[in-house]
C-alpha cells in the first residue's frame, strides 16, 4: 500500500475517535456543571426555608411552643419545595412532582427534631367538605364489616363544595324534603348493629385496597385492608432524649438541647422527680447579699423571692488559675469574678408595669414631634400635666398662640422624649439585671441538685455512667447499636455523664479551640467534658437512627431498584448541626445528565427566637440604648473594649430582634412592622466580622482580666437574662421530686413512716385526710397551725378542715424554704396545733385520719 | 510539474490532518478536563463557604492545589459583597413592604487574603474569614498561561482581546450563616 493509503486509512481511524472523545468528555462536562448546579439551588432552596423559618418564629410569640412550631415548620416545608421548583425552572406548583425525589428534610431544634420525609398512610373515606367520614355518621351503610357510603348534602355549602357530585348523592333540596323517619333511616344506629359491628362504632372508615367508590364494600374499618398512599408528611417531634437506668436504683430520662438547657425526670431511690433547669459549673455562683440559703431554695421559689424586687447580690466566680498545669476554678479572694445585684427598684412586675407606661409615654411624645413638624397641634392642660409627669420637663407655662412657642415645644418635647428614652433604659437594665440573677440562681440551684444526685457516688446518690444508657429517644440502645455504626459505644464505657469540670491546659488546646474559647465564658459548657462530648453523640445516634428509618421507608417506595442509602456526614458538619438550629435537605434520583444526582445540604440559623447563641448576643452602652447615633457591637469588639469606661454598663439584644423587626400592629396598613432597636450596626464586628478579638475572658493574665469586669459582667446580664426569657418547650413548670411515704388504701409505708431525705430537702408536704370527727355538733369549722416535734413552725399558715364530713380533705403543707433542719419526718411526727384552745379535737385525732402523705422535695 | 504540487499539497494537508488536529484536539479535551476539575473546585469551595459563613485558609489552599494540579496557571479573584445592615432599616418607613434597600460594599481577593494569611498580626485570623448571613460571595477562576490548544490555535487564527482564556470558572451566592470559629 502505498503512503498516501496508509495516511488516509490513519486519519480515518483517528478521527472518529477524536469526535467520540470529544462528545464524551463534553457529556462529562455538562453533567458536572448541572450537578454544581443543583448543589448551588438544593442550598439555595433549603436557606429559603431557613429565611421562612427565622422570619416566621420572629412574629410569632408563641414559636417555640410545639403546635406552632410544627405550622412554622410546615410553611418553611413549602418554602422549600416552592424555591426549588422555581429554581428548576418548574411551575411552583411542581410540589409533587418534586417530593420523591428528597428522601428526607431534617429540621434539628433546640431539644429535638422533625423529619419531612415520604411515609405511607392509610386512605380515609372524607366527604366533600374535607371531613373524615366514620361509622355512625350520615349516608354511611354498613352489612357485617362491609361499608357502602353514600354523601348526603346537608347543608347548601356542602353541596357546593362537591366537586363531583353526581346522582348517588342525596342533593340538599331532597334531604329538606324528608320528613324526620326518613332522615334518619340515612344514618346507622347504633342499637340496630350487631355486636360485631357495634365494636366498630365510632371507627374512622378506610377505602379498601382497588376498591371502586360505587362497590357494595368498598370502604373498611379495618386497617390492614386499607389503600395506602404515599405522601410527604412531618414526623412527630423526636426530643433529644436519653434514658439512664441501674437495677432498682434510679431510672431517669434527660432532655437535652442545643446549649446547657436539660430536662430530667425519672425516679431516684423511689423519689420521682421531675427538674428542668440550666446545667452550670460546680460553684460558680455565690450569694454575696440575700438570704444566705437561697441556693437551697427550691428552683421556684428562689425565682419568686429574686422577682419579687427583694436585694439580691449574686458573684460569679469566672477567674480560672493555672495550678499543675490543669485550669482551675479559683477560689480565692472575694474580688476576684463578677458581682451583679438585682432589686430594689421594684418587683419584676412592676418594672414591666413601668416599661409600659414610659412606652405608651414615647410614642405619645413622638407622634406629637410629627405633629408639630406638621404644624398641627393642640396642647391642653391635661395634655401638658400627662407630658410633665413622669419627664420632668415643665410643660405649664406654653401658651401656642404665638409661632415661637412650637420652636419652644419643640425643645422641650425633645427633652421630653430623651428624659423617657433614659428612664426606659434604666427600668430596662433593672429587668435585666433582675433575669439574669434569676437565671445564674435558678441554674445554680438545678445544676447543684445534679452535682449531688447524679454526679456523686453515696448511699443515696449515684454517677451516672454512659454504660446507664439504656434508650435514645424511645428506641432501645441495643437496636440502635445493632442497626448503626456508632460514632462512640456507651454500652462498657465507664465514663460520666454528668461531669462538666473538665477544664483542661490551654498550652494544650488547639488554635481553633482557643478561638472557640475565647467566644464564651468560663460559665458555659466546656466542648471538650465528657458532658458535651455525651450529649452530642446521644443527639447523633438518635438523629441518626431516626434518619435511616425515614430512608428506608423512601427505599420501599422508590420504583426504580437502586437502592438509596443515608449519606455519611462529617464529623465537621455534626458539630454545626448539633450547636444550632439546622435544616438538612436531601436530593436523591434527580436526572443530572450521566447520572442521577445525590447530595444533601445543610443550613444553619443564626438569627432565631428559640435559642440563645452567646456569640449573637449584641451590647450598646446603657445610655446610648436606642440612640440612633451610636452602635451596637459584638462583646469581644475592639471599639467597645476601646470606649469602656471604669462605670459603664450595657443593654444588650440577641441578632434576631436586629435582623427582623416584630411584626407590632397587622391592622395598621401604613406602619406594620416596629424597628425597636435604632442604634446601627457597628462596621468592624457586625458588618464586617473580621477584626481582632479581645479575649475578656482571659482570666489567666491579670491585668487583662481587671479590665474587662465591665464587659464581662455586660456578658454574663445578657446572655443570663436572654437565655432566662426565653420560652422553653420542655420546662418543667414546677422543679420537684415527691415520694409516697404513707398510702393507707395501697397498703405503702405508715404514718410512722420516714421521708427518704431530710425536712431542709422538703418543700411541701400533702396529706390527705380522712374524716375527722368532733364530739362537739356545734363545731363546723376546726383551725390548725402545724409544725413539726422538733420544733420547726412548717409556714405561719392556718389550715382549715370541715369536721364530720364523708368527704376527704387534701391539705398541701409549704415548707418555709429557711428551715435547715437535716433530719427526716413521718406524718406521725407532725403536730396539728388547734388554734381554738376550747376545741375537743386533738391534734392526735387528727393524725389518726390521715390517709396519705405525699412529700415534696426541692 | 502539477503532479509535484498536489504531492505537495497531500503532504501538507496529511501533516495536518495526521499531526496537527489530533494534537490541537487532544490539548483542548485536556483543557476540557482541566475545565472540569477547575468547575467542581470552584463550586465546592464557594458552596462550602457560603453554607458555612466563612472561608478558611484550608479551604482556599485546597483550591489552589487542586486547580494547579491541572498544569496551567490561574487567577483566582474572590469577592464578598458586605450586606450593610444598617441601610433599609432606620429610616421611618411610610410602607410595609419596602424591598431591595439593601446596601453591599465588596471585598476583593487581596483583602480577603491579606486576613487569611493574618495569623498573628492586627486580625488574628486563624486562616478564617468571616462573613455574614446576607453577604454574597463569588468566585471566578481563569487561566493565565496559554493552554496548549491556545498556542496551536495561534498558528492558525489568532484571537485579540484581554478576555482570551479557555478554562473559566464562576461560583456564586448568597452566604447562609454567621461564621464563626
């Protein structure tokens, strides 16, 4: 062959396979920009419904109360589906179009979550009015188990509302034309049924599997024999709950949350309690001025005496010494940490009172401003008084009849205006100042509680050990491990729960984590105790658990027979979702040229009103509160560190009421909306964020460590009186344990019987009294005072009993909360001190008709 | 002395059809490539800035590596558009439904980096910068080098213009969460 055959033969050979690679590659190219693509509109979508989810708990008050916040949830749920239709270039109606192809949406919460994820569920039978139909109801016919259904109109909207009525439906005209026997021949009765069908009275009916609406038996109560459907559906709410269990010794399931919230409850030693509180460092609180106990006051009733306006000077010991390498809490001198006092300007109620009346008192003030700069304005006599009382700016010798008194109402308006805007910001700090001893006292009180019952080891406390779990969220440990690989097995692991005293080297911590350190006080949790370690892979097995669970239900439903299995999630993206409020969205199945695309997103908030992230917490000096003129600032800034001054301090809001204004009047059209916060965002730390840090909570190095009091004490009011307020789904309204120490009918213990712990443990005693009888027929009313043999007066209540009655009388005995006495009481030792000293009933008499005795402790 | 000519002719026109086209077409599918790896990284790192609200020093030298793995040199220009909280939001609002008042001030690659590589000095960085929920951050990646394909294309036609690159990428959107450390 000659040359020139060879070389055409060559490019012939050459060529196509140049063209085929080309279009290959070219495929390849393409596939990967649609699937960057998709990434980029998956997270847009989900920060979406992130935006949807921040804006609605912003105006809503109640947000954080689950009812709500599942409507909440369910709007951001459509928030999602909406964007990403509209991002993949569908109508926004392409909601189911786009459903089976996100396996899951994971919403994770401050104490726990909610799945969307697809789920079959039974087909109810539901009228056109969109009400579900069940036995006994109008137009349903029933023979054995078969139901036939046959809607009757009763009304002229339920007639209208049919979509497709037709001649089987008993049209409204024709049931007003019935006369009563007949109409109520249309419903069952439930004397006609037969037994078998009377158990299912009442029952919800379901369309049967292939059933045509028009067969005889179309319709069941049967479960099993119902058509399913798949569809879309938020789970129930899922608590980032554990439970702890030792033989008979205490059985106890934790709450846990986002930051240091928990919830406990369980039995220890045969006392139930139930306790939600703050988990803070071991003694890190002390009473400086106030009841030297109020720290064993129960969680309740330190909160009322601390609302209560009463003097209460609290210390917070955050000064850390390095002693033997390991960081300690320092107990030295008395000046070493921070001092807030709280009280004396008035009970908790009656600052609010007042923040109310200056309020209506400001806005009086300014619409007047706008009216005078409108140049309309009336000024009465009772107008002048109401805007000199409670400003101090003299308003009764103005006279407007002349133009230079507006300029002179002017002046004195502002005057007016700043005066109020001064006193708000007093009464605000007070209230302040007011939660956040509360929150330090409250949070001291519970973690205290803890320390002793569930961190230390005695005859009648315990340290719960990881090796005590036996469930997470409601599903056995052992199904968990079997099903899942574990990111850390608890079941042999010695370690405590509880233990939050972990305060390691810094020369041993990494960059990172000095940064982090920095971030937050030596008051919060430490990321590397075996408490925080604890609670994030509890958390993380449970979402975990749960997720698969969801997955495998979208598995069964996938048409196609790949099998779509969870995606595994970095040990990075955990840590954000276990420290905020997330939404993780996963895609699966989608076409994405060469391949079907897969992946999950994951949006964190950072601006919300259902948990309080200390970093988001933003501080204006007091005096420049709502001055338009001046900035708000993060706590570590260097402009706020730079303009404190030795007797300065600061209000503080948390970045939520910054980024959306409450919604404050919906009928006013105009003004809808309410910017409460006027003083701007500072560049460095808020616009910008990269700046360098003061580290106020340098407690190493001394002279730092004295010039940040002020700061630090602006911290420790706001991030104690934000957390303090806000609404807590799991709280626990009242913080106690009882124990049954006497229960006559039951056969449990006996008036002598002892309580378990002792009376300075106790806050209330009930009783419950059988009758008690009086010889004397006159006597219809009998008065007691009670204290106990060794001699402590209960409380200086009197209790009344009716004599001689069948019914029985519950008393509930308060335990005055200064009563230290450690030993422990029975009903037989408590006396029922008759107040009339002519009475014939006794105090033994009394006791003798005691048949139960409940104690209450702290 | 036409029969010289075509033979000529033939061997010019084998040698471009044998040597030259397969070697052009061969250098852009390996443009192609390096425009596929440069895409993904560019993507990945914008997506995982954005979820996260920061950019890291990790992150960005990742990028670095990965698109200099592709043998071309690149540049790579960074920009944060700041959302201004303060605009849209003090002014008395006569309407509920004021949209589109925001303001952004940008920040550019040098500035970006200068406080990536700040460790010690007036930031303290850490290698992280941060930035907000709101803010908008884009990437895009050009190549700086001629590209094999680029100079054998040159022979033939030559393009004029400053925009003359054959692997570009661009990634961008809106930042979803406050970073922090």
């Amino acid at each position: 062959m000659k040359l020139q055959g060879v070389s055409v033969i060559f490019a012939l050979i050459v060529l196509p396979l140049i063209l085929v690679l080309t279009y290959y590659i070219h495929l390849q190219v393409d596939t990967l920009q649609l699937q960057n693509e998709f990434d980029k509109k998956l997270l847009d979508s989900t920060y979406g419904a992130m935006s949807a989810f921040e804006i609605n708990t912003a105006n809503e008050d109640l947000s954080s109360v689950s009812d709500a916040l599942r409507t909440i949830i369910e709007a951001s749920n459509n928030v999602f589906f909406n964007t990403l239709a509209t991002n993949l270039g569908m109508s926004n109606a392409s909601k189911s179009y786009l459903e089976p192809y996100i396996p899951a949406l994971l919403y994770t919460l401050y104490d726990g979550y909610y799945i969307s994820t697809p789920t079959r569920t039974p087909q109810f039978l539901i009228d056109s009015d969109g009400n579900a139909v069940s036995v006994g109801d109008i137009g349903l016919d029933v023979s054995g188990s078969n139901y036939s259904y046959k809607e009757v109109h009763t009304s002229e909207e339920s007639e209208k509302n049919c979509t497709n009525c037709d001649a089987t439906h008993v049209k409204y005209a024709d049931y007003i034309a019935m006369d009563n026997a007949q109409k109520s021949d249309l419903q069952i009765k439930y004397d006609d049924l037969t037994d078998v069908e009377k158990e299912n009275y009442g029952q919800l009916v379901y369309i049967k599997k292939k059933a045509n609406k028009d067969d005889p038996d179309a319709y069941t109560t049967n479960i099993d024999d119902a058509e399913y459907e798949i569809n879309h559906v938020l789970k129930t709410y899922m608590p980032y709950s554990a439970r702890y269990k030792r033989d008979n010794k205490f059985d106890i399931v934790a709450i846990y949350t986002l930051d240091n919230y928990l919830s406990i409850e369980g039995t220890i030693n045969n006392i139930y309690y139930t306790k939600s509180g703050y988990f803070i460092p071991k003694n890190s609180v002390e009473i400086k001025t106030g009841p030297s106990n109020l720290m064993s006051y129960s969680q309740d009733d330190a909160k009322k005496y601390i609302e209560s306006g009463q003097n209460v000077e609290i210390f917070i010991r955050d000064k850390m010494d390095e002693n033997s390498g390991n960081i300690v809490r320092h107990s030295g001198a008395d000046d070493i940490g921070v001092k807030i006092l709280s009280g004396g300007h008035g009970s908790k109620a009656e600052l609010e009172e007042n923040i109310r009346v200056q309020n209506n008192r400001y806005s009086k003030v300014t619409s007047y401003l706008a009216q005078i700069n409108s140049g309309s304005i009336v000024l009465s006599e009772e107008l002048k008084s109401q805007l000199s009382n409670g400003t101090g700016v003299d308003f009764s010798d103005i006279n407007i009849s002349n133009h230079n008194a507006l300029n002179e109402i002017y002046t004195r308006l502002s005057n007016a205006e700043l005066q109020i805007q001064e006193n708000l910001n007093n009464t605000q700090y007070e209230l302040d100042k007011l939660s956040a001893v509360t929150y330090y006292v409250t949070a001291s009180i519970f973690s205290n509680w803890i320390y002793e019952n569930l961190a230390t080891a005695g005859s009648e406390t315990y340290e719960v050990l990881e090796k005590d779990l036996v469930e997470i969220s409601g599903q056995s440990y052992k199904l968990i491990k079997g099903k899942l690989e574990v990111s850390h097995d608890f079941e042999d692991s010695e370690n405590p729960v509880f233990d939050i005293e972990n305060i390691t080297n810094r020369e041993q911590l990494s960059e990172v984590e000095i940064e982090k350190m920095k971030e937050k006080s030596n008051m919060e949790i430490d990321v590397d105790s075996p408490f925080y370690s604890h609670k994030l892979n509890v958390i993380r097995d449970s979402i975990q658990y749960n997720l698969n669970l969801s997955m495998s239900t979208y598995n069964n439903m996938l048409i196609s027979n790949k099998d779509y299995a969870m995606p595994v999630m970095e040990n990075e993206e955990w840590e954000k979702i276990l420290n905020h409020v997330s939404i993780i969205a996963f895609m699966q199945g989608y076409d994405c040229g060469l391949k079907n695309y897969s992946n999950y997103k994951i949006v964190s908030s950072t601006n919300n009103e259902i948990t309080v992230l200390p970093r988001e917490v933003y501080y204006v000096k007091q005096s420049e509160f709502s001055n338009e003129k001046s900035d708000y600032h993060r706590i570590d800034c260097p402009k706020l560190r730079d303009m404190d001054t030795s007797d300065n301090t600061y209000l503080s809001f948390i970045s939520k009421e910054a980024k959306y204004d409450k919604l404050f009047d919906k009928t006013n059209a105009q003004i809808p909306y309410k910017y409460d916060h006027k003083n701007l965002a500072c560049y460095e730390c808020i616009n910008d964020g990269n700046y360098l840090k003061t580290d106020i909570f340098d407690t190493i190095d001394n002279s730092n460590y004295d010039t940040y009091k002020n700061l630090r004490k602006a911290y420790y009011i706001g991030v104690g009186k934000s957390r303090n307020n806000l609404y807590k789904m799991n709280a626990i309204t009242n913080s106690d344990g009882y124990e049954i120490i006497y229960d006559k009918e039951s056969h449990v213990g006996g008036i002598a019987n002892t309580s378990s712990r002792n009376i300075a443990d106790i806050k209330a005693i009930e009783i419950v009294l059988d009758t008690v009888k009086s010889l004397d027929s006159q006597e219809n009313v009998l008065n007691f005072q009670i204290r106990t043999t060794y001699g402590d007066e209960l409380n200086s209540n009197v209790y009344t009993i009716v004599p001689n009655v069948t019914t029985n009388t519950t008393l509930r005995i308060e335990v005055n909360p200064n009563i230290t006495r450690e030993s422990k009481i029975s009903a037989s030792q408590l006396i029922f001190n008759n107040t009339d000293p002519l009475s014939a009933v006794t105090s033994e008499n009394v006791k003798n008709s005691i048949k139960f005795v409940k104690v209450i402790y702290r | 002395m036409s029969d010289t000519l075509i033979t000529i002719v033939a061997i010019l026109l084998a040698a471009v059809l044998m040597f030259i086209f397969p070697l052009l077409s061969v250098s852009e599918r390996s443009d192609d490539i390096s425009q596929l790896s440069v895409a993904s990284a560019t993507a990945e790192f914008v997506d995982n800035s954005r979820a996260t609200g920061k950019i890291t020093m990790d992150n960005y030298t990742k990028l670095i590596t990965t698109i200099n793995a592709t043998g071309n040199s690149y540049d790579v220009e960074m920009e944060i558009k700041v959302l201004d909280e303060n605009i849209g939001k003090k002014s008395a609002w006569t309407q509920g439904t004021v949209i589109g008042e925001n303001v952004y001030y940008s920040v550019y690659t040098s500035q970006i980096v200068e406080v990536l590589k700040d460790r010690d000095g007036i930031y303290k960085s850490n290698g992280v910068y941060k930035m907000k929920e709101g803010d908008i951050f884009s990437v895009s990646v050009k190549n700086t080098n001629k590209t094999l394909s680029q100079t054998i294309r040159g022979v033939f036609y030559s393009m004029s213009g400053s925009d003359v690159y054959s692997i570009m990428a661009q990634h961008s959107g809106i930042v979803t969460a406050n970073g922090s450390y």
